[in-house]
C-alpha cells in the first residue's frame, strides 16, 4: 500500500549509517546514489507501490518491521544525470545484510521488489481503481483476444497443441443424456486442491434420486511426489468412502473426472500431457491415468471398474443436460477455467483417422492455455507476470 506520513526524523544527515541504524529512529535517512536498474518517478514520497522489501540489517542494531528508509539521492541508469525525486520504503520483511552489503550494487537492488510501473512518470496518488484499472479491457482489446482465440481454437481442432495452445481435446462423449439414466455409480473428481468421491443412485424419478459425497483434501506430497502414491490416495479415499458405507463387497460402475489436458482415445483412456493447478507427480504424463488408477484399485482388491474419464468441463456440461437438455456449453472458473462445447466430428480435421461411429462429440477446449505461446502478451498485467513467475510451471498454464 502506498506508505502513510511518518513523524519526522529526529537525526541529521549529517550522522554515518550505523549511527543512524543504533539510533533506531521511525525514519532512516539514506544519502546514496544508486544506480537503479529502470526509470522511477515517485510523487513526493507518495503512490509507490511494493510487494516487500527483502532485507534491511545493521550490523550494530536491527530495524524493526515497519520502519521507514527515506532515500535522498538516487539516479536513474536510463538517465545517469536525472535524480529521482526522495521517497520512502517500508520494512516489510528482512533477513540480515550487514552495513557494507547494503553499498553493494546488487544487494541493493534486491532489496526493494516492486510490483508496479503504474505510475510511470505519472504524477497520480495510488488508489484501488488505478491499479484495478490494469484489468480492464476496451472493446478493442476485447476483439482483438476474440480474433485471436477463434484462430487458435480452429487450429486446435486440426493438430491440437502441436499448431495451438487451446488443445481442443476430443472427449469420445457422443451425446448428452435425456434424463432417462438410471442405476448406482460412484464418480471421483481430482480437482486442483480436493479429492472428491460421490456415491450416486440416479432413479427414474428425478426426486428419488440420492446423492452422498465425502471431500479430502489434496495432500502436497500426493501432488508433487511419485504417481503412484497420488493414486494410491485416490484409491484409498475410494475404499474409505465404500468401506463407511458397507459397499466393499458390491461390484460398482465408476466416473472419474480427471481435470488436467489429456490425449483421450476413448471414452476410458486418457493420457496426461501436462499437469497443471499445481500438481507435478512424477511418472504420469505421457501415461493412461486410467490405467494407473485402474491399478491402484486393484491394490485394494476393490470391485471398481472405471468406465469413463472426463474433464470436470466436460462433466459439468453432461450433468447440468441430465436435467435441462438445452445445456450447450460447460464453463469451469475455479482453480483453473476451462470450457466444452458440441462439435460436429466433420470438423475436427484431427479425428478423420479415428473410428468414431457418430456425428457429434464433446471437445474439451482447455482454453486456459491460451497465451503460453505469447499471443495474449497484449493483455497481461504485472500481477499476471509475478504469479507466472511463481508457479511450478513458468511460462506455460500453471
């Protein structure tokens, strides 16, 4: 946030660093020049925004979180002649420099991370509008995304990710239910921080119709360990569930709905092509996560058998037209965002080797990787760079 006025310094600058730093005053007077590394403007100490300042140590005394450093004097590297006007830092977070580090180009440097150019030689007082401003779009931009999405949806239906960064996956679903479905099934959902196992009874009445389900949340040394202990927690949250419900013994007909970009070839076999939402099991991409689960079951000796695999979008599509049958889209914005739609199979160039005896078949779009090849440059702000940045996967869908 942009600092708040802080009650004058009681020392001169006339007093060395370390006098300074013992005198443990509120404000910290710093006559430097400092060679930064792009253009500052700051409005009179006002309207400079920062994420956090890494460090500030004394090798006498510590600065406490909260305390000022006023910089006096410092030079722009585009413009060596140009002083950029005095302004203020807070101590957000430190670990320890000693003094002499601190004269040290680079450890200067890294002392302060800004988030924002907003005010880019702009004489303007931070508020919450001016930084929410970065995420609005005009019609132009929004036409222009439009233009561009459309080409790389159309070139993801010819060669999926190898011409496009929308994979447009072929999901094998033909058609979507009339609401006459009936019978007990259980369904797992892997999203992106829970595990969700349902036990369904679909009944021809619709007001019969029962529905229990049991979250567990996503444990990280699942996420980011070995592929088989992900699905050896998958599959032990499965048994937990039967098991509380006296159903180990029965034979069950399971969906699993599988949230991460995969090469489907049919309606029960999927491989991963990348992880995303955080996840980075090792030994599971370029592998049928059917199969994985399908043994991690049979570990258990449980009586599953996985007879279908979608995406959550995919899902959320076919079960909202189980009830209301003029459903023509699925759209998930959660963790990540991602929709599905009913093509015509003639116009999925990519299928025309594939035996697929209908007319019509649900595509898993995947547009949340719309960008990782740079075309969505124009729309990113600072904050979508820091999160990119931050990720388990730079550069590409996290």
């Amino acid at each position: 946030l942009a600092p708040t006025p802080a009650a004058a310094p009681t020392h001169t600058q006339s007093r060395t660093f370390a006098q300074t730093c013992a005198a443990r005053s509120s404000v910290l007077e710093l006559n430097l020049s400092i060679y930064l590394d792009r253009d500052l403007d700051v409005h009179n100490g006002q309207g400079l925004l920062l994420i956090h300042i890494i460090s500030i140590f004394s090798a006498r005394s510590p600065l406490d979180n909260g305390h000022w450093i006023r910089l006096l004097c410092c030079h722009s590297s585009s413009s060596p002649n140009k002083l950029v006007r005095p302004f203020k830092l807070r101590i957000v977070n430190f670990r320890r420099f000693c003094f002499l580090e601190l004269l040290n180009l680079k450890k200067m440097l890294s002392i302060v991370q800004f988030i924002t150019d907003a005010f880019k030689r702009k004489k303007q007082k931070f508020t919450l509008e001016s930084v929410l401003a970065e995420f609005i779009l005009d019609n132009d931009a929004l036409r222009r995304m439009m233009y561009i999405m459309d080409r790389q949806m159309t070139s993801g239906l010819a060669g999926g990710l190898k011409e496009s960064t929308i994979a447009m996956l072929p999901s094998f679903v033909p058609v979507l239910p009339d609401g006459t479905e009936c019978g007990k099934y259980m369904a797992i959902d892997l999203g992106g921080t829970n595990l969700r196992v349902m036990l369904m009874n679909i009944a021809d009445n619709a007001d019969d119709t029962t529905a229990e389900s049991c979250n567990f949340r996503m444990p990280q040394n699942a996420m980011t360990g070995t592929g088989e202990e992900l699905f050896d927690f998958i599959a032990s949250c499965m048994e937990s569930v039967l098991r509380n419900k006296k159903l180990l013994d029965e034979p069950i007909k399971m969906g699993f709905t599988f949230s991460y970009p995969c090469d489907q070839t049919s309606l029960c076999s999927a491989k991963l092509l990348r992880w995303t939402k955080g996840f980075n099991a090792s030994g599971v991409e370029g592998e049928d996560v059917v199969k994985l689960l399908q043994t991690a079951i049979h570990k258990r000796n449980l009586k599953i058998t996985v007879m279908a695999l979608m995406n959550d979008t995919v899902g959320t599509q076919v079960a909202t037209a189980h009830d209301m049958r003029q459903c023509e889209l699925g759209v998930i914005v959660a963790t990540g965002t991602n929709a599905s739609y009913m093509e015509d199979v003639k116009k999925i160039p990519k299928l025309k080797d594939v035996d697929f005896p209908y007319e019509k078949m649900i595509i898993d779009t995947e547009w949340g990787g719309f960008g990782d090849g740079g075309e969505a440059e124009f729309i990113k702000t600072q904050y979508d760079r820091i999160v990119d940045e931050r990720s388990v996967h730079p550069g590409v869908q996290w």
